[in-house]
C-alpha cells in the first residue's frame, strides 16, 4: 500500500499506470483479494488502485461519511464533509500529509492520460500532443487540449457558453513552439543553469513571506480552540458526574450544552485540518544547490523522456489572456527528489547516471510569452 502511495505522489501516475507497474511483480506486490474469492481477478486494476488511494483508513484515523448513504444517491462526499476520529485507532500505513498529497494529484489528473502516445480510445487520432494536461485556462480553470492546424499545433480553451466566464472569449489558441522554447528557457535557466541559487535568492529577497506568519498564527488560534473546547465537554461532564441525584430536567441540559460543544469541537477540528492542508511551504533556496546543472532542448526530447521530466516536476503551466503570457511552475520536494533526479538524469545526459539531485521546497512561478491566436 505505501508503494502505491509514493508512486502515486512522486510520479503523478494514472491508477492504470499504477496498476501495470505493480501487475509487473505479482509477487512483490499480490493484488487484493475479494471476500468472494471468485470474484477476484488475480491483478491489479484500475478500480482496485483507485479505492487504495481514496481510502483515508490506511492514515490510521476512521473516517464516516465518505459516502451520502441515505441522500444524493449514494454519491461520494467531498473531504471537507468527512468525519475523522479525533485520535488514530489503528498503526498508519501513510501519513496525512502523503495521503493529502495523492488526493491533489487526483484533481490536477482528472480525465488525463498518463501514457504518452496516441490515445487509442479514439480511433481517428492522428498525433499526439506533448503538453496536454499541464496547459491549463487562467480566465476558467479548465485544461486546455491540443489542435492541429495548417501543420501548426496550439492548445485550445473553447468552453460551452453556459460556461465561459464574461470576460473569456468564445475561443483561445496558444502556439506549442514557443511554449517549447519557453520551457527550455525556463528549466536551463532556474533549474539547471549555474546561476540559478543567484537568481532565486534575489527573487526571494522581494516576496513578502507575512502570510507565512499570518497562517501559523491561525493554526495556533484554532488548535487553542479546539483545546478549550476539550477542556469544556470534560467540566459538563464533570458536573454530571458530582451531581448526587440529577433530575431530567439536569440531564437534558448538560446532552445539550455537550451537543453543542461538540458540534463546535467538530467544526473546528475541520477548519484545523483544512488550514494543515493548506500550510503554505517555507522556500529552501539552499537545496537548490545540489540539483544538476546542464542544458536540454525540450523539443528534441522524445515524448515520454518529456513528460517524465514534466511529470517528475509537477509542472503547471497556466495562460494569462490579459498579459499574453503561461505562467510556469515546479515543485520540488524532498519526497519526490529521486523520480526528479531520474527524470532529470535521462532528460540531461540521455541515461540514469549518478548525479545527485536534493530537494528544494518552491520554485516560484516565472512567464513567458506565447503566440498569438491564428
């Protein structure tokens, strides 16, 4: 199970993927068995992999309300409504925090291929497109899909009207060539190049890291409250327990005061887990240092050396209509820093040498500009 998780956070791998690499080595990785056993299929598919993944009990904690059983038709409720267990009730498998991290790569993947190549699910493709599901529509959010015309390829964003914001336009086109160009830029130049520590640091020198301090003082406000909280529920309790003869009427106050108690308790216990998954990261320029040095042109990488790099680096490309420009980002962590190094390795000197590759916590985004609409 904590293979599946690290393959999940480190490579940003599809649950199909996933589920090939492991049919691989049976023996290293037996797929699960069903209580029926002749329902078993005897390898690992792309639902099995997906349940592993969406299931918060391998953190240790129980969880309710996943599903809305009893409304909705059943459907799976969003994370913001579980409950947790105020305590872990059995030995965790992975932590919240890798946990967390497989749950956000699930909403960047939603409905992207982790293969390259065509997609063979559609019989009249005829090329493939090496930057789809990392171009992504500032004006609506949606991932923009590759177009080939008049032996040009652009990536497209053309939502339905009912839902196109105001300001976007029925249409938008960004050429591929100079968003290759700008990659190749970006990567040798703040990721790669000798100067890249310089370049950060004077980067770094001109942000201002208040909202840093503004969250850790959030998180320590509500952890007070919640354990005030704590302290309340265990007083009314307190006080029902000295009370000698409690009457109905006393009995039916303290349920109450401890309903509402715990409802806060609930709520700010949730409040405390979404600002833990929203922590900002705290930039690590040093570490920057250790990351291999070389050049690479994007455009003569074949298409999965390509999207292994991409992929290794979560790299999230967005266009700005108003500026004309694709804001590019990477995140570098610790947890990722051997598939990076790999990915960096093949994409550099063409083969799996031994440079070394540490781990920095933020890269911040830079821009380049793209080419105009047909």
């Amino acid at each position: 199970m904590q293979t599946i998780f690290e393959i999940r956070a480190s490579e940003r791998l599809g649950y199909q993927a996933i589920a090939d690499r492991l049919n691989c080595d049976l023996d290293r990785y037996p797929p699960p068995v069903a209580t029926a056993k002749h329902r078993s299929v005897g390898k690992w598919t792309y639902s099995s992999v997906r349940e592993v993944l969406t299931n918060p009990k391998y953190t240790g904690y129980m969880v309710w309300n996943r599903k809305a059983t009893t409304s909705a038709g059943g459907r799976n409720n969003p994370p913001e409504a579980w409950i947790w267990s105020s305590a872990p009730t059995h030995p965790a498998l992975v932590s919240i925090d890798t946990f967390t991290d497989a749950q956000k790569v699930a909403r960047d993947r939603e409905g992207s291929r982790s293969h390259p190549g065509p997609n063979t699910a559609h019989t009249d493709t005829r090329r493939t497109y090496a930057l789809r599901s990392y171009m992504t529509c500032g004006l609506c959010g949606r991932r923009m899909f590759g177009k080939e015309s008049r032996g040009r390829i652009y990536y497209i964003c053309r939502p339905a009207r009912a839902y196109r914001p105001e300001e976007h336009p029925a249409s938008i086109w960004v050429r591929e060539e100079p968003l290759m160009a700008g990659l190749t830029e970006f990567f040798n130049r703040e990721i790669f190049g000798l100067h890249r520590r310089e370049r950060l640091s004077t980067l770094l020198a001109r942000l201002d890291d208040s909202h840093l301090h503004e969250h850790r003082e959030r998180l320590v406000a509500v952890e007070r409250q919640i354990a005030e909280l704590k302290r309340r529920k265990e007083r009314v309790l307190d006080s029902l327990e000295a009370a000698d003869d409690p009457t109905p009427v006393f009995v039916n106050s303290i349920n109450e005061r401890t309903t509402r108690i715990g409802a806060d308790l609930e709520a700010k216990q949730t409040a405390l887990r979404e600002l833990r998954d929203a922590t900002p990261v705290a930039p690590c320029p040093e570490l920057l240092d250790q990351c291999p040095t070389g050049t690479v042109d994007f455009d003569l990488l074949p298409e999965p050396v390509l999207r292994r790099l991409l992929d290794a680096f979560a790299v999230q490309m967005c266009h700005d209509k108003q500026s004309n420009q694709v804001d590019v980002q990477v995140t570098i962590t610790p947890e990722t820093a051997d598939t990076q190094m790999r990915a960096a390795n093949v994409a550099i000197m063409g083969d799996d040498g031994a440079a070394d590759l540490a781990a920095m916590r933020v890269v911040p985004p830079t821009g380049f500009e793209p080419a105009l609409p047909p």
